[in-house]
C-alpha cells in the first residue's frame, strides 16, 4: 500500500489549520488516515509547527512519500537530516552517537536562527506600536494647540464685545445726561421767563 504524508485540512474558512498525516494516497484528503505526526498552523508568525520527529523518521524509513509541502516542513523540523544520519549509521559510515550530535547541533542552530527571526518580528512590532504612539501624540498636540487658538480667539471675542458693550453704554449715558442737562435748561429758562411775567 502506497504512502503519503501529507496535509489534512481542518479550521475554519480564512483560517486554515493543518493535521501532518500519513496517509494511504487512495484515501480522501480529510479523510482516512494512518496515523497523525504534527500539525501545522501558518495563522501566526512564525507558523507553528509540531512534529513528532521520531514517528515521521519512521514513516520515511518505511518508504512513505512525502507532498511538497510536507517536505518542506519534515525539512524545516530536521524529519528528513534524521532519515539521512539514519542511512549512513546503516551503512556504518557514523555511529549512532556521532548521528545524534550531528542532528543536536543542527537543532541547535536552528532554535538560535528562529528565536532570531521571532524578536526581529516583536522588534518590528514595537518600533511599529512606537511610530503610531508618535503619530497619535502629534496629532493630539496639533488638535490641543488648535483648541487652545479657537479658546483665545474666542475670549478676545467676548472682550471686544464686552468693551463694544461698555462704550455703547457710556455714549447712551452721556447723551441722558445731555439730554437732563437740556431739560434742566429749558425748565430753569422757563421759571425765569414766568418770573419776569410775575414781576412785569
């Protein structure tokens, strides 16, 4: 029975999450399988991979034969340098202790260049956050200094309206007191006017 390790679909639409199978090439792609070595999970960044190294070592060694993308991951998780150290321990050219150093220091330069890449991406991200702070606090200080203007413009406003105000009352008052001078005036001049009357 011919093998294949592949991928099995499962998540939600938009958001794909992958079973790492083998599986009979017969078999429907979300359906029977053999067994399930990993998943695989490319929503987050970097993609979230876990694989039983081991089971997929064993599958191989048995003849399954693995899709391009399977490939790329059991090459991205060391499945296929295992299958290879494997090999030449068979064919006595390493022993098995010089395997395992092999695939220890293969594994780990790998964890150094991934934890690498995972905080250049956190650094992205805060340099990112950062310039949006930056942006929003300039903006606020444009949006505070711009209704700090509009406030002073409008105070000086009301004091013009205020001194407009006092003036216009001050020329009512001066022409009212003209206006009771003239009357004070006219009433004297007529008292004296009927004085002389009174006397002539």
């Amino acid at each position: 029975m011919p093998v294949k390790i592949r991928l099995q679909r499962h998540g939600k639409k938009g958001k794909p999450f992958y079973w790492i199978i083998a599986a009979d090439t017969r078999a429907k792609r979300d359906g029977k399988y053999l067994e399930k070595i990993g998943i695989y999970n490319p929503n987050t960044n970097p993609a979230t991979i876990e694989l039983d190294v081991d089971g997929a070592v064993k599958w191989l060694q048995n003849g399954a034969q693995p899709t391009d993308t399977a490939r790329a991951i059991l090459s991205y998780k060391g499945a296929l340098l295992k299958t290879h150290l494997a090999g030449g321990v068979r064919k006595g050219a390493l022993t098995e202790e010089q395997a395992e150093e092999k695939f220890k220091t293969w594994l780990d330069e790998k964890e150094g260049s991934v934890s690498s890449k995972e905080e250049s991406l956190t650094k992205a991200q805060e340099d990112a956050k950062n310039k949006a702070l930056d942006a929003e606090k300039e903006v606020n200080a444009k949006r505070m200094a711009a209704s700090a203007e509009a406030e002073t413009a409008a105070t000086e406003a009301s004091e013009e309206v205020n001194e407009a105000e006092k003036a216009e009352g001050e020329s009512e008052n001066a022409e009212l007191e003209a206006q009771a001078e003239k009357d004070v005036d006219s009433k004297t001049a007529e008292e004296a006017k009927a004085q002389e009357k009174k006397d002539a």
